[in-house]
C-alpha cells in the first residue's frame, strides 16, 4: 500500500486538529443551513440541490439552538448538584467572516483585522464563571463534574472524518443529554455535524490551492506590495496585524486591513474566492450529501424544541 503523501498527512493532521476543537468544547459549531421542507422530491424528480459547504455567520437559528442547548445543559448538571452557568454564543471572528481575503471596508475601517474583537473574546473567556467555579472545585469533585458533563470516557459515539481518521466521544453525561433531547437521534446528529464542520477546512485548502485562486493571489501581492505590504497571503498579512508578540497599533491595523481590501478588488481575489468557494463547496454538498440533509433535518426538527426549551425568555 503507498504511503501518504505529505501534503495528505498535512491535511489529515488539519482535520483533525478542527475537530478536536469542535468536540472539545460543550458548545456545538453551528453552521447556517437552509432547513428543507416536510416533504421529498416525488416519484422520479431530482433532489434539490444542497447547499454548499462553507462558513457563514451566525444566524438566528444558530443562536436559538445554541441557548437552547446551554439551558438543557445547565438543568442537567443542576440535577447533578453542580453549578453551570450558560453563555451565549461567541461573536464571529475576522477570521471566520473572512476566511479567504478580507473584502468589506466598512468592517475593515471599523475592526482592521479584529484584534479588538479577539481580545474581547478572550476577556470574556477569563471571565467566564464557569470556570472560575470548577478550578475552585476540590479535585475529586472537579472529576466528577467532568465526569457527568462528558460522560465517563470517549466511548459510544464514533465518526469516519473525511480525509481519513475517526473522532470518538461519550453518548453519556450531560452534554450528550442536551443534545439528545434536542436534536433526538443523538448519533446521527453527531456524525453528520462532525464531518461537515470539518469540512469546512477542506474546502479552504482546495480553494487555495486552486490555480484560479493562485493566480490572482499573484496579483493581489504585488498589489500589497506596492502599498507597502509585504505579505505572501492574507493569512500571512492578518497574522502578523494580530501577533501576540508585537500587536500592530490600531490605525496601523486598519490602513493594513483597508490596504487589503482595495487590493483584493483589484485583483479580483474577492471575487474569485467568493465563486471558488461556492463551486468547491458545492461539489463538497453533493459528496457529503447524506451528512448534508441528515444535519438540516435533525436541525429543523430541533427548532420548535429549542423554542419550547427556552419559552419567552433568554438564558439565564
């Protein structure tokens, strides 16, 4: 059998990395979806088509189930005699938004590259109660409630990830609860979510590496460049305005992120991003297409629960 190339250990090592980022943590990554109908294609009509693969932002329904899901995981830890607070869901990053080039001035004049928003974030995440409460836990309690959040260990539920590998994680404990109860079949929505957000990291790297993609990347550089930008990508430039080592100045920031903004119109790396990424993400669609329309029904149905879950009020 041939060995793995090593751009294709690279990748996998990337999957993987995203997912143990999406399954380490009890908020569930969203993605926004356009929910199908109660009813199939009849007798002898094509499917519609899927929608494709891709980050977007945070969408309404997205936060619905996200709270819906803190308040089943907070009632459930209470039931255990532990102490959880819920928080919302997190703002979207630059990085995210903009996961190719960034391509809107008016973020860009008012956010650079969003450095603001990250230390925001992570000000929020120094803050948050929860784990000011479980550090002050005493160690065997503090086991316990990991225990009866994730569940006695990662057995139970198993993913194939696209690229090769597999994810496992406990059907027990409460985070497996909550989604239980709002999302019903607990494995289907756990294999379907998984592998397509990690689909999201695939679709970047075959959006890069598209020679479309390439070509106006040329262009853009040399656009960057001669403003005095000296950068191979606009991952390259957006992680040196954000190093914690030696953060730009805000106006810096700014004239940097607007420099590429103007230079990604002039080259027409906005655009072709932006065509790259629906056409790879839609071949992604139809490939993952079980994944894609099992993750859109179980979310349909979850809405009405999420909304009797949470009542009239927010979480509290």
């Amino acid at each position: 059998m041939p060995r793995d190339s090593r751009r294709t250990r690279h990748t996998r090592r990337t999957l993987l990395a995203s997912v143990a980022a999406l399954t380490s943590s009890t908020a569930v990554a969203l993605l926004a979806t356009v929910l199908p109908g109660p009813g199939g294609p009849s007798a002898g009509e094509r499917p519609p088509p899927v929608r494709a693969v891709g980050t977007a932002a945070a969408t309404a329904d997205d936060r619905l189930l996200h709270d819906a899901e803190q308040r089943l995981l907070r009632d459930c830890m209470g039931r255990h005699g532990f102490t959880y607070r819920v928080f919302p869901l997190a703002d979207d990053s630059g990085a995210r938004l903009f996961p190719y080039v960034v391509d809107d001035a008016a973020w860009a004049r008012r956010h650079g590259y969003g450095a603001e928003l990250r230390r925001e974030q992570e000000a929020r995440a120094q803050r948050d109660p929860n784990r000011a409460y479980f550090a002050a836990l005493p160690a065997e309690r503090r086991a316990e409630a990991l225990v009866t959040a994730n569940g006695p260990s990662p057995e139970g539920l198993t993913v194939r990830l696209p690229g090769g590998g597999s994810v496992r994680r406990s059907d027990r404990g409460c985070v497996a609860e909550a989604q239980r109860r709002l999302y019903g079949d607990l494995g289907a929505w756990f294999r379907s979510s998984t592998r397509l957000g990690v689909l999201e990291q695939l679709l970047r790297s075959r959006v890069v590496a598209d020679a479309a993609y390439r070509r106006s990347l040329a262009s853009w550089r040399r656009c960057m460049n001669r403003a005095g930008h000296a950068f191979a990508t606009p991952a390259a430039a957006r992680a040196s305005a954000l190093s914690p080592v030696r953060p730009l100045p805000k106006e810096r920031e700014v004239e940097r992120a607007l420099a590429e903004v103007r230079c990604a119109g002039e080259s027409a790396l906005d655009r072709t991003a932006r065509r790259l990424d629906r056409h790879h993400g839609g071949l992604l669609a139809e490939e993952y297409r079980a994944d894609v329309e099992t993750r859109d029904r179980l979310r349909a149905a979850a809405l009405p629960r999420a909304r009797r879950v949470l009542g009239d009020g927010l979480p509290a």
